[in-house]
C-alpha cells in the first residue's frame, strides 16, 4: 500500500525522534557515504570560461515529441488495472504536471500481452552494484511486466568506472547477446549514469546500432549533476566497503564522467545516431516527495535550481533530441532502488518517501515505447 499523503504532525515528530534514537553500523555506513560529500562550501558550479556554448529551451523546441499526454493515459490505465501492485498511489499523485502539457490521443491504450515482445536492458547507476546484495533485489518488477510479455534483465557494468569504461561492457554485452530476427530487438534503459554509459556506447560502437530499437533515460544524468562538483572518487570509493558489496572500482572514472563540464562537453562533441529513436522520462518531485537521507542534497541543488530530484536537475536528465514521456513525482532513488521494500526500519526513517510504483511505471513505458515505434514504423 502508498503511505498516504495526509502525514500528521506527530508521525514526523516520532520518526525524527526515532532517528536520533535508532542508528545500526549499515544506516552509519550509509549515512557516511551518502552526507560526506556535501561539508564543502565551494559554489556547486564555478565559474569558467572553459565550456561550450549551452542554451536552455524548452523541450519541444529540441525538434521532437512532447508525449506526456499519451504517456499519461497509459500510465494512468495501467495503474487503474493494477491496483495490486506495490506501492500503487493515483495516477495524479504519480506524475507531475510542468507547463502546459499536451492532451493524450484518446486511444485505447492495449492492456494484454505485448504484440512486439523486445528485450529491455537496465543498466544502473552509480554504486549499483555495490548495492545489489544489501537490497536484497527480488526482480518483482521483472515478474510483473513478465507476465505480460515483456522481457527485461539487468546489463551489469563497473557501477564506480567511467562512462568510456562501460560503453565497452556494454557493446561486449550486446554482442554477446543471441539474435532471433533482423528488426531491432533492444530496448536500453538508462538510470542515473546509466544513460550517459549507453549514450557513450551508441555514438562509440556502431556496430550495435542494427541491434537497438530505443534509448531510454529514467532520472538520468545525461548532463552531469553539479554534486560531482563537490565530492571526489576517493569518497565514492566507499562504497566497495558497503556490507555485502562486490563491486569494483573499475578505472576510478565514475565521478569525472558525471561532471557538468565533463558531460555537456562530450555530448557537444559527440551528436548522437540519428537512426535510433531516444525517450527522456524525467523525475521532478514535489519537495515533499524528497526522501530524508537526499533533502540536503536538494536543498544543495537548490542553490543552483529547485527543480531536482535530490541528485540530478531536471533539465540534465534530458537527452538531446529525445522525445519527452513525462515527468515523474518521485525523487531520485524512489524510481530504481526500492530501499523500503526490503529494508523496512531504514526505509521508514530514512528513505521514506520510496514508495512509488515502479512495476506500473515500467509496464506502462514498455507499452508506450511498444505503441510509439509501432507508429513510427508506418
């Protein structure tokens, strides 16, 4: 069940209490990782001439879609379908409406088994690997779009390495990958730095562009995120010692690739395939939607631009010329890392605004991609 909206005064009051009560060495841990990086004072971005020339437009200036509307009506379907999938809240509390957004297309949206059966490929972002086991991942999202014909897997990547590093492993994944037909059959979904990792790995190897039917970003840091400013790999390196962690430092990129500089540089410099269709799906919480453990990084973000989601800009989560599906009323870690569902005490004090419906939502942007590239094809 959605934990209701209606939160009294005293339920805040005893969840603050209880965190300066209640700690354990794993929440220690966390914390450490997770605050270390915000004492320093230095302005998130400094000033320097070394850049390139960058606008700020709106969206449907970029020369594609503002799909939110149909986005909308097949998210909303799904979500009134499904009313038994975890954490289910309403369609209105699910997605945030920015501007003026265009109205949906008022057609039935398809609830049955999927009629073009794609592979989606998830690769996470930064420390995901480092996470998995601590989460304690039990793939109930994958089960659930399961069983309407969609198959997903996680592509797995060095979570702490460059985005030069992982567009390696992921061209090596794709490759390796058996081929049924000679349509494009992959769907890659980029969370985090994971869409830069797929961006880097589309303009640098093409030999996998035959293989890729859509580019998909999920709160990802197409444009870097100004908190990379203010930390160093060393402190993200931390994250190896997490209980349970196997992950491994990789080139010790990771960091440097999600610099504003480092970001807004490569993608003036590398224009992406125009042969592959790319989506941009975008977290925009309402500030009381913003988990404890990442309020100070919003609030930090904040003296750049309020309209974060405790980790990456709005705007940077943009992919250049991708079709705009909607923006999500969810912070940074609610869309991708289910923290409550399996660590219930952590989650209520600390992350405790990790309630979305992440199995509908990915049900519902697999039937919209499957609906769009069918149009696209006529």
């Amino acid at each position: 069940m959605a934990i209701s909206r209606n939160k009294n005064h005293h339920g805040r009051r005893s969840r603050r209490a209880m965190r300066s009560r209640w700690a354990s060495p794993h929440l220690l841990t966390i914390a450490v990782i997770l605050l270390m990086c915000g004492c320093a004072t230095k302005p998130l971005m400094p000033y320097t001439t070394d850049t390139p020339p960058l606008l700020l437009a709106p969206a449907i200036q970029s020369g594609k879609q503002d799909q939110r509307g149909r986005f909308r009506e097949v998210f909303c379907a799904v979500l009134e379908a499904r009313k038994g999938v975890p954490d289910h809240r309403s369609c209105d509390e699910a997605l945030t409406r920015v501007g003026k957004e265009p109205p949906g297309s008022g057609d039935k949206v398809i609830l049955e088994a999927s009629q073009r059966p794609r592979l989606a490929l998830f690769v996470g972002g930064v420390g995901w690997d480092c996470l998995a086991e601590w989460l304690e991942l039990q793939n109930t999202v994958q089960k659930h779009v399961g069983q309407y014909g969609f198959a997903t897997s996680i592509l797995p990547v060095d979570s702490l390495a460059s985005s030069s590093n992982n567009s390696r492993q992921i061209r090596d994944a794709i490759l390796a990958l058996p081929r049924e037909r000679a349509l494009p059959d992959l769907i890659l979904i980029g969370y985090s730095k994971g869409a830069p990792d797929i961006l880097e790995a589309v303009v640098s190897f093409p030999e996998i562009h035959q293989r890729i039917a859509a580019v998909v970003s999920i709160a990802g840091s197409v444009g870097g995120s100004p908190l990379a400013n203010d930390a160093s790999q060393s402190q993200l390196n931390m994250m190896r010692y997490f209980p349970g962690s196997k992950c491994d430092a990789g080139d010790d990129g990771a960091l440097e690739s999600m610099r504003p500089a480092t970001r807004k540089a490569w993608l003036a410099e590398n224009p992406l395939p125009e042969q592959i269709p790319y989506y941009s799906l975008i977290t925009f919480p309402d500030p009381e939607r913003v988990s404890f453990l990442l309020r100070s990084f919003y609030k930090k973000l904040g003296k750049v631009d309020g309209r974060n989601d405790g980790q990456v800009i709005f705007y940077d989560q943009f992919i250049p010329g991708s079709t705009l599906v909607g923006y999500l009323n969810a912070d940074h870690w609610a869309t991708a890392v289910p923290v409550a569902r399996t660590r219930g005490i952590v989650g209520k004090l600390f992350v405790d605004e990790n309630d979305y419906p992440r199995a509908a939502l990915l049900e519902a942007l697999l039937r919209f991609l499957e609906e769009d590239l069918l149009n696209n094809e006529k």
